[in-house]
C-alpha cells in the first residue's frame, strides 16, 4: 500500500497552513505568490500527484538547475537562480530586494572534495574547501 503523510498542529490548522510554516516559517497569508506555488507543489509531491508544478516548469524553461524565491521576516524577498557551467563547476547567483547581490561557484575537485567561494555586493566574500561523504 501507498504511505500516507498527515500533517497536525496544536490548535488545528489545515494542512496547507501547517506545511507553509513548516517550509516558509510563516503563515499561508504571509507567503509570496512565488512561495505558493512552491507550497502547492510540495502538496501535490506529498500527495502523489508529483511533477514539477510551475516552480519547477519555471526553472526548466529558463535553464535553471535551482530556482528559488524566498521571503525573510522583515519581508526582504531574494530571488536565487544556478547553473551548472560543466559537470564539475555549479554557479548561483542571488538578488535581494535591498539590492544586494551574490554570486557563489562550487568547484568539485573529486566526488568528495568540493572548493566553494562567495563575493557579495555588500562586501562579503569567502572561500573553503568541504568534504562530503555519502552512505
């Protein structure tokens, strides 16, 4: 038989409230219309209706590997768009509605090894090198 995932909050919400501030941290009537659709594609995914929904037919007719939109507590929005530039160099660039911007390239040197740097328009930058291991 087929899992079924149930989602309950104390007080009662419906589902799609409880999911939203699972996945946003915030209520329904506090997400952008971006975030909705989000949310009504994870719905359709938990349901077993699967697809991509409009996020993901979104990113696919742009060309996008990652697409995201996301909305902080001050209500700041950032807009996240990457890549793949060849098999091994990934590239994400990230907009924000207070005009900062960021660009972050990940370099995998082999299967376990990845370098990762980051500039911002703010100032910020960064460099490192992470190990990954999957079981």
């Amino acid at each position: 038989s087929d899992p079924e995932i149930t989602f309950t909050s104390d007080p009662d919400l419906p589902q799609d409230e409880v999911i939203a501030r699972l996945i946003f941290g915030r209520g329904i009537d506090s997400i952008s219309a971006f975030q909705a659709a989000q949310l009504a594609s994870a719905v359709a995914t938990l349901a077993g209706r699967g697809g991509g929904g409009v996020v993901g037919k979104l990113r696919e007719s742009l060309g996008f590997a990652n697409l995201d939109v996301t909305t902080n507590s001050e209500g700041e929005t950032e807009v996240t768009a990457g890549t793949y530039i060849s098999d091994k160099v990934y590239s994400e660039v990230s907009a924000a509605s207070d005009g900062t911007q960021e660009i972050n390239l990940n370099y995998d040197v082999s299967k376990t090894i990845t370098l990762r740097g980051s500039a911002g328009t703010d100032g910020d930058t960064g460099i490192g090198i992470f190990f990954e291991k999957d079981y």
